[in-house]
C-alpha cells in the first residue's frame, strides 16, 4: 500500500464531516496495511489525527434544541457574575488585612490549598463565560475544548475541598458539574468519542507493531534515541529513583561514615530519592539526539545538568521548608555555591550520567519493554498516581513539620493530619540526613 494511502483513507471517511465507528475501522485497517512494511511515526500519526480534528464537525448554535441555546445563555451570565464577584471580594480582602492575618495562623500548605481551590473557582466562572459565548457563535469545537478544561479544573477544585473540608454534601456539586460538563461535552460533538477510539486505536497499533519488531521504545529515524513520551521518561525517573539512592546509600557507608547505615530516601513512601529521577529525566532529554557524542561532551554536559538541579533543590527546600539535606561548604568550590552544590559531586552526577546515557540506558529500554505491551499503560497510571501522591504528601509533610518546628500549632483538618501521622520523630527517622531550621524559610 502507498505509503500516502492512509491519508487518503482518512480524508475520505472525514469528507462528510462526520467520523462513526465504521469509519475508524476503516482508518484502522488502512493503518494496519501500512504499518506491515514500515510502522507509522509519531508525526504520521499527529497528521492522521489532524486530518480528522479539521474536518469532523459537531452541531452549530442554531442546530442545538432550545433548552441547550437557553443553557449556553446562562453559561455566560453565570460565568460573568462569577468573575465578577472573585474581583470584587479580592480588594477588600486585601484591604482589610484578614488576609495577612489568616497567613499568620496556617501553615504553607493550607495557604495553597485555599488559594488554589479559589483560583479554581475563578477560571471555571471564566470557562464558562467563553464557553457560552463559543456555543452562541457555533464554535462547537472550541466550545468542546473548553469544556474538558473546565473538567480538569473542577477536579481540582474537588480535591481541594476535599482536603480542607473532608467529605461533605458540598463535594456533591462538584461531581454534578462535572457529570454535567462530560454529558454536554459528548453531546456537543458526537465524534469525539470516535476520536478518542481512533487515537487508542493508532497508538495500539504503533505498540503492538514496535514489539513485533523489536524496536519499542525507539524513536523514530533522526529523531533521537528513545521516544521522549511520557512511558518512557516515566520509568527513567523511576529506575533513577531507586539506583541514584542505592549509590547514595553505598556511598553515604563507605565514604563517609564507613559502615554506618543512613537512610537517604527523598520521598514518605518506597526507596525513591527524586533528585536522581529527576536528573536522570533531565539528561535523557537533553542528551537523547547526542547518545553516539564522545564522553567528554556527555560528561560536561550531565556535569552541569547534576550540579545545576542540584543547586536548584537545595535552594528551593531551604526557602520553602527551611530544610538542609546537604551542605557542600567544606568541599572544593562549596562556598561559592553556598554549599549547595560542588565540583566534587556535580563530577559525580557527570559520571553517573555518563554511564546512564552510555551504558544504561539501552539496557534498562529492554527492561521497561518486559512490561507486557497490553499493560503497559495500566501499570504505568497506576505507577504515575501512586508517585504524585506520593510527591505532594511529601512536600505537605514537609511543610507541617517545619511549621511545627517554628511552633505553630496544628489547625484541624489538614495540619491535624500530618501532626498525627507524619509528626516529628517520624520525619526524623524517614528523613535521616535532613534537618529543619525554619528561621531559613521565607515564612519565618
């Protein structure tokens, strides 16, 4: 088959500006056919998906039943006053100094959670505005677009309630409105279900073919040397999560306290230190096009990389938690990094990311390719969820410590939480190498 059949295929099924589930079969097996002498590339498969996006349309204002045209009025009324309102509430709060004077009795976190569940409000009351004026222009889909943002946003504001009020009648609304927003977005564009089924069914295809042939995981011709998609930078970060702290921990007995065990785990939960996962991610991408480069250029490079975030993390724990996890003052060059960082061990990230991107990186590819390519992406969500969980427990936790170790007192909901199940000797043992000064915080 041609290799420009498939697009020729899919502007056919798209002509009449409707794609149906006979249609992405169509779209599939012309793929199919294709990917038998060479599989699709990321670009292909954009391009296919773009074909479709362009030409499938959904309903206009004026087709839409009158209960909808009377709902995307109200969207837009609804939505103006919403903004309206967050506007004009915000100058007296900032005039009158409750805000200052809430600041003084909460901790970090409880500060960001308010924030950002008002935020939330904020921008669904914008969405909704656009949204209606979208619809009432025939924009089905913008309006659509918009819409799953809105969702997104909801959930946030969902999560947030969540967490300062626990569960109440009030997270009721929020799941009203995003069932609501799901059902107006799939009726607003009846092919947009298709859609999504094309795009699983394109990206089947690409896994299913690339682990016939043994290239899962690559990337494409003169794209690099791994795909930089979100499996696999994933996995760098976990399996840099874990070696990165057994280094650290061998090191850490051998070096520097010879045959003293020191746990030096970044995270509440699993032996993951996110500083090595992090910079592993970091010189996978900046280094993927330059894997064939001579080592100097990759050691220089993954140098810099390592000392830089490192230098970064450092800073940021000290400015938000008033937390020291290293000090580099006594080493070669510390001072002049504020004991941030130093030559010595942003060497040691060069050459442990020299032998990363050099030596295994080709071999771990085959690991993560053992995942059976049906579950992949199962197992990977499930992974992802479980991390971020884990990553934003962690800086809470942090943050509660260190308000307790300036004397705060523990607010209910929240700050209880943590106090009960995180408190201070537990930070203290799971955090071994850290200590908390929160005179260091710009919070002091």
């Amino acid at each position: 088959m041609a290799e420009t059949d498939i697009f020729e295929v899919t502007r056919d099924v798209v002509a009449d500006g409707l794609l149906d589930e006979r249609g992405v079969e169509t779209i599939l097996a012309a793929a199919r056919a294709r990917s038998k002498e060479q599989p699709l590339t990321v670009k292909e498969r954009s391009e296919i998906m773009g074909i479709v996006t362009d030409r499938a349309k959904g309903l206009a204002f004026s087709e839409l039943p009158l209960p909808l045209r009377v709902l995307s009025i109200l969207l837009i009324a609804t939505g103006a006053l919403g903004v309206a309102a967050g506007i004009i509430a915000l100058f007296p709060l900032v005039n009158s100094g409750f805000l200052e004077e809430m600041l003084g009795r909460i901790t970090a976190t409880t500060a960001v959670v308010i924030a950002l569940a008002a935020a939330c409000s904020f921008v669904s009351s914008l969405l909704s505005f656009v949204v209606g004026l979208r619809l009432i222009r025939g924009k089905r889909g913008a309006a659509s677009a918009l819409i799953n943002v809105n969702i997104a946003v909801t959930v946030v504001s969902l999560v947030c309630e969540f967490m300062l009020f626990g569960i109440g009648w009030e997270l009721l609304f929020n799941f009203a409105q995003i069932a609501a927003q799901v059902a107006l977005s799939a009726y607003l564009n009846p092919s947009l279900a298709n859609e999504s089924n094309l795009r699983a069914g394109l990206r089947r295809l690409d896994t299913e073919v690339h682990a016939e042939r043994g290239t899962l995981g690559l990337a494409d011709p003169g794209e690099g040397y791994i795909r930089l998609d979100f499996f696999n930078l994933f996995w760098t970060f976990m399996v840099g999560c874990v070696v990165g702290l057994i280094v650290e921990i061998i090191f850490h007995m051998v070096v520097v306290e010879p045959g003293v065990y020191q746990d030096r785990a970044g995270l509440l939960w699993g032996p993951f230190s996110p500083i090595y996962g992090v910079g592993a991610v970091l010189m996978t991408i900046a280094l993927n096009r330059f894997k064939d480069r001579n080592i100097v250029f990759i050691f220089v490079v993954c140098t810099i990389i390592g000392g830089g975030f490192e230098y970064f993390v450092s800073w940021f724990m000290e400015v938000a938690f008033g937390a020291t996890a290293w000090d580099y003052s006594d080493q070669f060059l510390g001072d002049l990094f504020g004991g941030r960082t130093c030559l010595l061990f942003a060497s040691m990230f060069g050459l442990l990311g020299t032998v990363w991107i050099k030596l295994l990186l080709p071999v771990f590819l085959r690991l993560f390719n053992l995942i059976p390519w049906k579950w992949r992406y199962s197992v990977t969500l499930v992974c992802a969820a479980f991390m971020l969980v884990n990553s934003v427990m962690t800086l809470q936790a942090l943050d509660n410590w260190g308000a307790r170790q300036a004397g705060h007192v523990p607010a209910p909901g929240i700050e209880q939480f943590y106090a009960e199940n995180f408190g201070d000797d537990y930070m203290a043992n799971r955090f071994q190498s850290m200590t908390i000064n929160p005179d260091k915080s710009v919070r002091a």
